[in-house]
C-alpha cells in the first residue's frame, strides 16, 4: 500500500468548522488557524470551501519571498516561513496561486498551513482531515481514495500559463486532467423586488 | 530542507566572490589603519583577525548571492528608494530610530511570538553583540589598554591610538571592564539554556528543527561561552592550571564559529537589517493607491506592491495572465480561494456529474 496524501474535495465541504478549530490544536502554530474556511457567496449558495495549503513542487511563494524563508521539507512539505529570516513583506501572500499563506501582523511573520508536520512527519493524519465529517479534506492512500469516491484525484492546476504541480490533491471527474483556473462568479437570480436594507445574508456577505 | 529553486550561474559566483573579497580587503585596510600600521595589533590574537577576514569573505560572499536573487534585489533597491524619497526622509528617519528601538533593541516582535522564545534571543543577542563589541576591536588592534608611565594602578584606554579614558585598577569600572566578556558569556549561556529547554519541550519546534540548522548553533555558543569562563576560571581560582590549552580551545572554538558565521543560521544577523527596509515599503503602500481586486472589487494590498510582483514574476517566469485579459495578480486571496471550490464544483456540474455517489 502507497503512502497517505492530502486529498480535497470543495463540493464535500459542509461549512461545520471542524477542520478550522482542529487546525489551532496544531503543534507547530499552536492556537492559531491555518486553514481558510471561505464562505462563497452567502446571498446566494450554502457552498462553503476548505482550503489548506496544497504544497507546490515548485512554491511560488517561495520563489517570489525576498529573505528566501520559505523552504520545503525532504519529503515536500513547504513550511511556513523561517522565523529568523521572515521580513513580513507578505509577498508570498499575494502570490500563492491558492491564496493560502496568512501574515500576522503582531509577530510580523507569515505562517501557513504545513500539513500538521508535527503529525503527518510521524504517519498521523493532519488535524483537519481527522475531524472532516464529510469527506471534504481526506488523508489516505490513494488506492483507498480510488477504491471509495467515483472521481479521480489530480494535483495538476493552470493560472494562465502557469503550469503548478501540487503535494495535495483535489477530487475531480474521471474525464479531467488539469483544472484549468479561470475567474469563476456566482450570481443569483436578479430579483424583482429592490435589495432588502435588513437582509441578513446580504449583511453577513458585506461583513466577511 | 530543499532549497528553493534559483540557479547560479557563473557569473553570479564571480560577482559574489568579487564582492567577498572586497569586503575582506576592506577588513585588513580597516586593520592595518586602524591599529596604527599594526603597531597596536596584539600578534597573540592574529588568529582571531584572520578567522575574521574569512568571515568577513564569506559575508560578503553571501550576501552579494542572496542579493542576486530577483526578488532580494527588486525589494532591496525598492526598500532604499522609498527611504530616501525626500519628502519622506525626516519622518522615516524618525520611524527608523523608532523601529530600531522595538525591532533591533527590545525585539518586541519576538516577544509577541513567546516570552520563552525572547528571552533566550534577548539574552543570545545582547551576549553576542556585547561581546563582539569587546573582541572585534581588541583583536583588530583598534583598542588597546596599557598602564600610566607613572603608576601602575591606572589603565588607560585608546581607540585607534587616541586616548579615550582611563580607570584606576580595583575600581568598578575596572572590575567590569576585565570581567566584561565574562558577563556575556553568562548572557549567551542564560540565553542557550532558555533555547535548549524550549527546544527540548516544544513539540512543533521539535518536529521542525534540524541539527545543523537549529542546534549547532546554540552548541557553538556555549561552547565560545563555557570555554571562555574556564579560562576566568583558570586565572583566579586555579592559579593558572591548563590556561594555555584552554586558550587554544577557546580560540578554536571562536574561530569555527566565525567561520559558520556566513553559512549558517547567523547570517541572519545581516539579513534581517531587511526588515527594517520592508517597513518603510509597507508604509509607502498604505499610503499609496491600493489594489481592487478584479473579481470582488474591494481592495487587497498596496498597488505598488502588485506592480512590483507582476515585474517580477516575469523576470522568475511566473505566467499569470488568464485568457480572459485578466491578471491572475489581480486577483484576491480570498477571491482565488472562493474560485478555486467553484472551478472545482463547476468541472463536475460541466461534465453533468451527478453530485449523490462522489
């Protein structure tokens, strides 16, 4: 049997915040979430979406971090930036093609999701996959993953010309190869009525 | 860990090297005009200065590679010019006294990280630097202390042959003084033992630390420390026993240390002055324009900022234009997220997949 890897699947996310409470009993950022929980367009879906680092081959985080702080594991975990060289410029920030590096202001430094190294280094699962209740963030074997969902994994993405090669998977159709990355908007049906002032969704979207 | 990727190439090793001895040339022209055409250079610390030289290669060295990857360069250049624009000079330079103070003397950004982790780097810190201010000038020949012509109990002190003061012997100034090396040596060793008992308790630090990387360090410096208060040792409570083989174990210690120093995790003695630069260019960004994302149209970063990493991501051949016109730059991290789950979601809807059986 192959070794585990991160497997995730957006539409599986039941918005429940598990994985976001599990995530801050993490050693390595102990307290402190790493993982995104994005809310995708309250007004109009329930979809909610999990999003943990997906360990690029080649990080472009770490390719664009001025202070060269950010560095990958033998075993291709890319860690969060090395405290005594992070320069809190938040390049890696708005690099990352995934959105996922966090910059913390009071320690100025930025931390990221690392697979819950202090588990998965050891063969334990990373936090958020332990708790997942739906499916949506998986840690096994990919004959396991295989053997139990009817799509197929793929860690090939494209952002414009940018080919980016991932440690973590995502779930798709059997038919696909790569997604290819293009601005994607959600919107309802207009409504004939004029915007309601004391829409609590509409409210909760202009609160995110 | 691996490192990540940049190539060098040959001519980035010459301009390095070239920068490397420039700095070390610099060095020995600083030491012979400062101890007087060596006549106050103490030939008794000739491995010291010389141990320092190489370091000084390897600074240098190091330093001119980190500079040569593209981003270093862009934010090193950008840091300096937003400092200098001169309608912001007055108050940068009155924001760099105060950075100094919270960054460089109280590190206060460590201290928010734990009280654990800043107090053994205060005490690593300002042992280290109090002692490098201490034997950098003595080994280099720029300070020497010699007794008056007509007494014996007064010492005098000269900085590059001036006399700067003098004290009588048995004074506190003279205790502190002679015993000031001694003083940051138990400043190191306070600080590596907060270092080690953290280390040793922390399961996120355990699991990230490398040997070469996170502890070698701390067993140089308390190897410089506890062989530098053996030889205090040997003077004054064992009447001198082994002081020559301590000497010499004490040397060798310092100078492997100065050796590492450009290689190793104290390089970031010198790289984090960078820190101090990237705030400047953060302020200038909030001051400045900002970015609207393209896809929620609110803002997300300083425009500047966005410019400067579409700048470079071509020169790092990172390729974000979308087929839509668009820059994937200009996208928002919240945005790119959200986009991911529905170019996701939508791959299934497209393909008519049914949801129920996934």
């Amino acid at each position: 049997m192959s070794e585990s890897a991160f497997f995730i699947d957006h539409s599986r996310c039941i918005g429940c915040q598990s994985c976001v409470q599990a995530c801050a009993e993490c050693d390595t950022h102990r307290g402190v979430s790493m993982i995104h929980l994005e809310t995708i367009q309250r007004s109009d879906s329930v979809q909610t979406a999990p999003q943990v680092c997906m360990h690029c081959e080649d990080p472009i985080c770490a390719r664009v971090c001025p202070a060269d702080a950010i560095k990958k594991t033998p075993d291709g975990v890319v860690q969060s930036s090395l405290k005594p060289r992070c320069i809190g410029c938040s390049n890696c920030v708005v690099s990352c093609p995934f959105g996922v590096p966090k910059y913390s202001a009071q320690i100025d430094q930025m931390m990221k999701c690392d697979m819950c190294y202090d588990r998965s280094s050891i063969g334990k699962k990373p936090m958020c996959a332990s708790v997942c209740p739906s499916g949506a963030l998986t840690y096994t074997t990919m004959e396991e993953i295989q053997r139990t969902r009817s799509g197929i994994p793929i860690n090939t993405w494209r952002f414009g010309e940018e080919i980016v090669k991932t440690k973590v998977y995502v779930m798709v159709p059997r038919e696909v190869e790569r997604i290819d990355v293009s601005l994607v908007q959600i919107s309802g049906t207009p409504s004939p009525l004029a915007a309601d002032p004391y829409d609590v969704a509409l409210m909760l979207e202009g609160a995110q | 860990m691996k490192k990540a990727e940049f190539s060098v190439r040959g001519s980035d090793t010459l301009h390095a090297f070239a920068w490397g001895s420039a700095t070390a040339s610099v060095l020995v022209i600083g030491i012979v005009i400062g101890s007087r055409g060596l006549k106050d250079f103490d030939p008794a610390l000739v491995s010291y200065a010389g141990a320092s030289v190489l370091a000084a290669f390897g600074l240098g060295y190091r330093y001119a590679m980190w500079l040569r990857r593209p981003p270093t360069r862009l934010y090193w250049r950008r840091g300096w010019q937003v400092f200098l624009q001169p309608r912001r000079l007055p108050a940068n330079i009155a924001h760099l006294g105060r950075i100094f103070l919270d960054n460089f003397v109280m590190q206060r950004f460590i201290e928010k990280r734990s009280s654990l982790r800043w107090t053994a780097h205060w005490f690593l810190a300002w042992g280290c630097l109090l002692a490098a201010a201490i034997t950098f000038p003595l080994s280099f020949g720029w300070v020497r202390f010699e007794t008056a012509r007509d007494s014996q109990e007064i010492y005098k002190a000269f900085m590059f042959g001036f006399p700067v003061g003098s004290f009588r012997l048995g004074t506190p100034i003279a205790e502190l003084t002679f015993n000031i090396l001694d003083i940051a040596a138990v400043m190191v060793l306070i600080g590596v033992f907060f270092a080690l008992w953290r280390r040793s308790r922390d399961h996120g630090a355990m699991s990230v630390q490398q040997f070469a990387n996170d502890l070698l360090p701390l067993i140089m410096l308390f190897a410089i420390s506890i062989t530098g208060l053996f030889l205090t040792a040997s003077t004054h409570l064992m009447h001198g026993l082994h002081y020559v083989f301590l000497s010499q174990l004490h040397a060798i210690t310092v100078i492997l240390t100065l050796l590492y120093l450009p290689f190793g995790k104290f390089f970031h003695i010198f790289q984090r002055p960078a820190q101090l630069a990237i705030d400047f260019y953060k302020r200038a960004g909030i001051e400045g324009e900002q970015a609207i994302c393209v896809r929620c149209a609110q803002p997300y970063g300083s425009k500047m900022q966005m410019e400067d990493l579409k700048t470079l991501q071509e020169m790092l051949c990172i390729k974000y234009q979308l087929a839509d016109g668009t820059h994937y730059q200009d996208v928002c991290p919240a945005c790119r997220r959200k986009n991911l789950a529905l170019a996701q979601d939508g791959l299934w809807k497209s393909l008519g997949t049914d949801v129920r059986g996934r």
